[in-house]
C-alpha cells in the first residue's frame, strides 16, 4: 500500500506490504525505491516491508536548501518515529547504505540490524 507522510518539510512518498520484523529499504542515490521491487515479494514473505522515496527521488519532492546526509538520515528516523513507530532492520546501499551507518551508532535504538551490501 503506497501512501504519503510528512516529514518535516518534505511530503515523503512510501510503501508497506508483508508481515512480520519491519525492515526499511533505503535506495541508492540517483535512484529511487523502485530499484528494490525484485526483492520485495521475497522479503514480504518474511517481514513488514518498508520503501520511502528519500527527499528529492522519485515520487518524492525536493525542497527549497541544501541537502547531506545528516538531513536525510534525520528523514529517516523521523519516518521509523512516525510510520513504523520503533526499531526497524535498515537495509541500504549506496546513499542508503551511507543514511544508515551514521546512524546505528548515534540511534542504536532506531535498528537492532544494519545491513549494507
């Protein structure tokens, strides 16, 4: 089920589907979440799948100002605060991969796992 969220100023375009752990999929830069959709019905067999199309990606809108990591990885625990409203395993690559790692160690209590190929 797509649907939308307000993160701050950014109106973020996501995606749920599956049962189980949820587990957020953080796509590569220049891409959006999109580039997981051969590995969401897999997944959706084993947990609550969750896809956000990061600032300025696909069905995701820019905004006015500048744009880092931080920003986005600040995105993101947002999203896990509001959509998913706890931990969730992070799975990223890429830009994904980098909004994740910075994370664990600061938000130890946003993701039991971080996963990065």
């Amino acid at each position: 089920m797509s649907n939308y969220v307000q993160l701050g100023p950014v109106r973020t375009w996501y995606d749920e589907t599956g049962d189980g752990e949820p587990v957020l999929l953080l796509h590569g830069g220049f891409v959006d979440s999109r580039t997981f959709d051969a590995a969401v019905p897999g997944l959706a067999e084993h947990f609550r799948v969750y896809r956000m199309d990061r600032r300025g990606h696909g069905r995701t809108p820019d905004v006015d100002g500048p744009i880092s990591y931080d920003m986005m990885a600040d995105d993101a625990i947002a999203f896990l605060d509001k959509v998913i409203g706890g931990q969730a395993h992070l799975v990223g690559y890429s830009d994904g991969a980098n909004i994740a790692c910075p994370r664990s160690p600061v938000a130890p209590s946003s993701s039991p796992r971080t996963t990065m190929p």
